[in-house]
C-alpha cells in the first residue's frame, strides 16, 4: 500500500525534525524587515527616494534633511538648485 509508504516516510520525516530539534536552537535575527524600526531608532524619510532609513545611519542634507545616500542628497541637491 503506497499510501501507508508516505505515511511512515512522514511520520520518520517527523521524528527526525523532533530530533534535530531538541537541541537549543536560536532563530537567525540578522533580518530586519523593510519598513520596522530598527535598534528602536527613529527613522526618517529621504526625500529623494522616499526610503526610510534610522536617523544614526542617514547622510545629512541641506536644512536638515537626511538621505539614505550621498547620492540621493547630491541629486536632491542638484535637483532643489
Ligand atoms: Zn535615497
């Protein structure tokens, strides 16, 4: 019976992932999602590109605004002028 085939191929399938599992496991964390708040900064938007970006990493720009990049503020800047 094929069916009973898939059904302890499963079922082994499962034992294994519960084996492997039982050790202390941290989940990867290294992503952050566009759009969130990251290191719990506050973030600003590039006006050039419309990118949010923390306020520690952003390039500063004329009158206070941030950028995500130098690019982005030369092209604001050439773009403003
Ligand atoms: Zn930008």
């Amino acid at each position: 019976m094929i069916v009973r085939a898939l059904f302890y191929g499963l079922l082994l399938w499962l034992l294994y992932r519960l084996v492997k599992g039982l050790g202390p496991r941290r989940p990867e964390r290294r992503r952050t999602a566009p759009g969130t708040a990251v290191r719990g900064g506050d973030l600003v938007q590039d006006p050039q590109c419309g990118v949010y970006i923390p306020v520690e990493d952003a390039v500063k720009g004329p009158g206070g605004t941030r950028f995500c990049s130098e690019a982005c503020r030369d092209a604001y800047r050439s773009r403003k002028s």
